[in-house]
C-alpha cells in the first residue's frame, strides 16, 4: 500500500488495507488461518476484534496484536524502499499464487508486475553449481525469455544467479527470503537491484527483516506457485532446490530435470527425481512442451483467496469438540484429513478448532497440510 497503490483511494480502503496488515503480522496468523479467518468473519477488522477470544479457546494467551504505529512504520519503510503491496484476493495479486493453499497474504514488489501475469517457469539449483551447469542454465534462462517466458528463481548463488542473468534482458523475477531493502547474499547486491529496475523484485517478509534459514522454505513455495513449471539443474538429495520442486509437484505444477552424471554427487537430486517421473529436458523446446495452462479462475471461488465474496463460515467448536481434537494432536505432524477421519467430527469444527490453537500458540502448521502442537 504505497503512495501509488493508495492514490484516489477512500480512508475506508486505505483502514480495510491496514487492517490486513495488523492481520498478517499478528503472531500465530499464517497463510493458512488468514484465510480461515477472512472466510469466517468477512473483513480483517472483524477477524481481528475476534481473535483474542478464540486464542483463549484454544487455552493459550491472546497473542499481542500490531499497533497502528507499527504498521504505519512499516507501510512507510515499503514506500521509501521504493515497492509497493499486493494483497491475496485484490487486484493485482500474481493470479496463480493465489491459487495455491499457502499463498501469501501479502507481497511487496519493486518492479514490474506484469511479468507475473507471462507465462513462468521457475529455475532452482545449487548453490555450489559446476561451472558447466551454470553455463547451461544461463542460456536456457536467456532461450525462455526470448520466447516470452518469465524466469523465476531465489537469487541465490550458483543456478539461480545465472539464471536470472540469463534472462535479465527480458524480464526475470527474484523472490527473496528477507526484506524487500536487504541485499542477500551480498555479493547479488548489484544484481537484486538491477532486477527490481528491470525485472520483478518479491519478498515477503516486512522491510528491514535479515534472511533466515526459515525463511527459505516459504521463499521456495513463492517460485513454485508463481511457476507452471520448475526446473531443477543440479542438486544435492537433501537441498533446497528439491524441496521446491516437491512443492512445485503439490501445487500441480509440472516437474522438470535436467540430467547429470551419476559420478557427481550434485546431480544426484535431479537424477532422482527424474526416476521419480519428473522430466527429463535438455533444451528451451522441452520445457516449452511441457507448459500447460494454470486456470486463475480456480481461485476465484476459494474462500482462501482473501476476498470478501465468500459466505461467512459459522462454526463453534465445544469443549468436547476440542477434547476430542487434542486426544489426536501430538508432537508428530499428522495430516488434518486424518483429523477429521479418525474424529468423526465435521471438518469446519475441526478446522476451527486448529486455528484456535495456533492462535493460542499451541499448534505448528508443516507442509502438505500436516500439523502437530508445539
């Protein structure tokens, strides 16, 4: 919400913009409960005013929420950073990010927008990249943008600095783990600068925030959900880059690898996952074939997408509801379907009964829709 996003705007969309940032940077509110919490009460405001009384259902302190000043602070740290919000569910917003489970409430940007709406391939790898590879994956970014393809990638070294200097020129997207004005790694200082010029720039963490290795994850489902498609070139079996294209492959995106030699450990994560059905590519035309529309129209008619034309969900949990819930919660991350089986309850009560112990500081969300308590 920077003085572009907010010109010939009212108080009372400027008050509701607020409003979801104070929501969103409220300790124990995830993509996940953000979007419970707008299908639930309709508005940020109301979803705010009924937060303490659901994190002491959830037998936990109400967690502390923003102050105005807070917010104020950080909205002017965005406008000097010279970026802008984009808000899930309001104009603007990439719209096949939206449509994934965990996307982002809200993003801040430099750059230019429109590169999200092209059609994306994410680019990941390592950082400890071979020369060769980085060769290749430099010309592979400069091909696909020749032929109207957004890169997107992590600006990361190695696979991923390559990649978004191949495709400079036309156009790439750099999603950071830390603040929108933080410069990481260092070295890439020129090149994160260049590309929120030139290219698309995307955090979502608050300005000032330095890059931590929670971070990472979050970043990697970013480049995955802009993505039709993720290729990785070059990986370790336990890297970052795997674990991007394992989100990538949950979000019904396509998979992509290009091949190594078994004698070097680093392709050994690409010629995994190939075995495991990703595609084999080695040129532009075998990534290009294997593009296939994302329909932004899914998330239209998802409550999730932040908007206020959803119905209201009502759905009061008792305390042998939350009994029940408990009995079944455990250090070990257990999938919310399985909650929801094996509790023979409906799922809007045991949905709400989750968001009443995350708020409370008591439940920890994980990927693939899994949770455990802390």
């Amino acid at each position: 919400m920077a003085r572009d996003d907010a010109a010939g705007e009212g108080g009372e969309v400027r008050a509701d913009r607020i409003a979801r940032l104070r929501l969103i940077r409220t300790p124990g509110v995830g993509p996940v409960s953000y979007a419970q919490l707008l299908a639930r009460f309709g508005t940020p405001a109301d979803a705010l005013a009924a937060i303490p009384d659901l994190a002491r259902r959830g037998g936990g302190k109400p967690p502390v929420l923003p102050s105005l000043d807070a917010i104020e602070r950080e909205v002017v740290a965005v406008e000097r950073a010279g970026a802008r919000y984009l808000f899930l569910g309001l104009p603007g917003y990439p719209a096949a990010l939206a449509a994934i489970p965990s996307a982002p409430p809200a993003l801040i940007v430099r750059g230019r927008r429109a590169l999200a709406e092209r059609p994306v391939i994410g680019m990941v790898g390592a950082r400890n990249a071979s020369a060769s590879a980085c060769r290749f994956a430099r010309g592979l970014a400069a091909e696909l943008g020749a032929r109207g393809v957004t890169v997107a990638s992590g600006l990361a070294r190695g696979i991923d600095t390559a990649a978004h200097q191949g495709s400079l020129e036309s156009g790439t997207i750099a999603v950071i783990a830390g603040g929108i004005d933080i410069a990481y790694p260092p070295e890439n200082a020129g090149l994160q600068e260049e590309i929120a010029t030139r290219g698309l720039l995307i955090a979502e963490q608050p300005p000032g925030t330095e890059p931590r290795a929670r971070h990472f994850p979050y970043r990697n489902r970013i480049i995955a959900g802009l993505a039709q498609a993720v290729v990785v070139v070059e990986a370790a079996p336990k890297s970052g880059s795997l674990i991007t294209a394992r989100q990538a492959a949950e979000f019904g995106r396509e998979v992509l690898a290009v091949p190594g030699s078994p004698l070097d450990p680093r392709a050994q994560g690409c010629n995994q996952l190939i075995r495991e059905g990703a595609a084999l590519i080695q040129t532009a035309d075998d990534v290009l074939e294997a593009l296939a529309p994302i329909d932004p129209r899914a998330a239209l008619a998802d409550p999730g997408a932040g908007g206020y034309g959803a119905p209201r969900i009502s759905a009061d949990a008792d305390k042998g509801d939350r009994r029940v819930v408990l009995a079944l919660l455990g250090p070990v991350p257990v999938p919310v379907d399985e909650l929801v089986r094996q509790s023979a309850l409906p799922p809007a009560i045991v949905q709400t009964v989750l968001l009443e112990l995350e708020l409370a500081g008591r439940l920890q969300r994980h990927a693939g829709g899994q949770v455990s308590l802390t």
